[in-house]
C-alpha cells in the first residue's frame, strides 16, 4: 500500500504574533486605567492619550473597548470645566456694568447731552466723559454757565446709584506755564476738584463717595497729533466705580 503524504493545511486565522502583541495593547490599557484610578490626571492629556489607544487598537479589533459608555469614569471636556467663584463674580459684575451704561448712555440722549458727553465701559466701570470746551475756558478751572448745566443733569443720573464715583482729569500736550498752573499736572487737577466741589457741594453727592486725580497730559485718547486730536484729549471723565468692594444700587 503506499503511503500518501499527509497535507499541510493551511490556517485561516490570524499569526500567531497578533495574539501575543493583542495581549500586550490589553495590558497597557489596564495598566494606564489603573494610573488613571491611582492619581489626579489633566482631563485633556488623558483624553489625548485615550485616543491615541484608540487609535492603534482599532486595527485589531478593539475600537468597542474606548467607543463604549462607562457608568464608572467620565471625563469632562475643556470646555465644560466649571467656572470658578471669581468667574461668576466676573461675569455677574459686567453684566452689571453693561445694564447702568445703557441705562446713562439712554439718559445723556434723552436729555440732548450727546453732542458735549460721551459714555463709555469697560471692567472697571463707566466712564462719562465730558468735552472740556463746555466746562471750561482754555487754561482755566472755573467751570463756566454751560458747564453747569451739563453738571447739573448729569449729577441727576449719578443720583440713582450708590457706586463710589473718580473725577479724572486730563489735558493735551501743550506746556502750561503759569503761577496758578505751573503744569498740566496741576491744570488737570484744578478741573477735576471743580467738578467734585459741585458734585458734593451742589449735586448734593455724598462726599464719602467721591475722589479726583489728576492724569495731566499723560492718558490721551489719541496722538496729540493736530488741534482735532488735543480738543478731544482734553477732557473731564467722571467714572463710576464697578467692582466688588463698591456698594452698588
């Protein structure tokens, strides 16, 4: 009888490498699960690490492993971190902010002061800035009949809160040279202490709420380029104070 040759079958599976490298992605994947359980992780980088994972166990099989719910870990995006006390104290004061400086910002056009006043906001509060032209005459701190006038409607909105108010004064660029007014530092204060001195004594603010400062020339609007440019620079800013240690109204 002869012999037949006995036939080599060939396998369909996977090598036999496959099984042991497979082995070896499952027990990396414990091994970062269980850093993961053992300490505090940044939720981004494990995020870039899972789908890293992901990414070279998907040739195997293993997609399912990272794609699946877990009711035991989950990981919150960026995006979805919660906002801490400061943030929604931020957030809320700002708000805030934008509600009053629409609510002066009405009050200056319904009273036709939009032509002499601008009103502007930013974090730390309102600013109502007032051309010096209607308060004052060049090189002097009296405020004159129109500029009282102004004072006197804008002390009516001011009225209606409790905010601390700063009286800011500031110049252009030309030199002062005089015995009253050696500088524009000094021009510059004179004007806002006028501005105070009504708004206590006439307007009838508490004094405990107001302050002056004097910037002079030194925080223009724009470049002190052209006489344009040195009108606009000149100015009295009245700023109503927005923060967390104001009492607000």
């Amino acid at each position: 009888m002869s012999r037949r040759k006995k036939e080599k079958k060939e396998g369909g599976g996977a090598p036999g490498w496959m099984t042991t490298f497979s082995d070896l992605m499952s027990l990396l994947l414990t091994f970062f699960i269980l850093l993961y359980s053992m300490s505090n992780i940044d939720a981004q980088k494990f995020k870039d690490m899972s789908l890293s994972l992901q990414g070279v166990l998907s040739g195997l099989g293993y997609t399912q492993v990272l794609e699946g719910e877990s009711s035991e870990m989950e990981i919150p995006l960026e995006n979805e971190t919660p906002l801490d006390e400061s943030d929604i104290d931020s957030s809320a004061i700002m708000q805030e902010i934008q509600e009053v400086y629409k609510k002066v910002l009405d009050y200056v056009e319904k009273e036709g002061l939009d032509a002499d006043v601008t009103v502007n906001y930013n974090k730390r509060g309102i600013f109502v800035d007032i051309k010096e032209a209607i308060l004052f005459d060049s090189g002097s701190s009296k405020i004159k009949p129109s500029g009282l006038l102004v004072l006197k409607k804008i002390e009516g909105i001011l009225q209606e809160f409790e905010n601390e108010i700063v009286i800011e004064g500031h110049t252009d660029n030309v030199p002062m040279k005089s015995a009253l007014y050696p500088s524009n530092w000094e021009l510059s204060m004179g004007r806002s202490i006028a501005v105070l001195r009504y708004l206590s004594e006439t307007g009838n603010i508490p004094p405990n709420r107001l302050s002056s400062v004097a910037y002079g020339e030194y925080k223009p609007i724009v470049p002190n380029t052209n006489d344009k440019n040195r009108a606009i620079n000149r100015r009295v800013n009245i700023l109503i104070i927005f923060d967390e240690e104001s009492d607000k109204g």
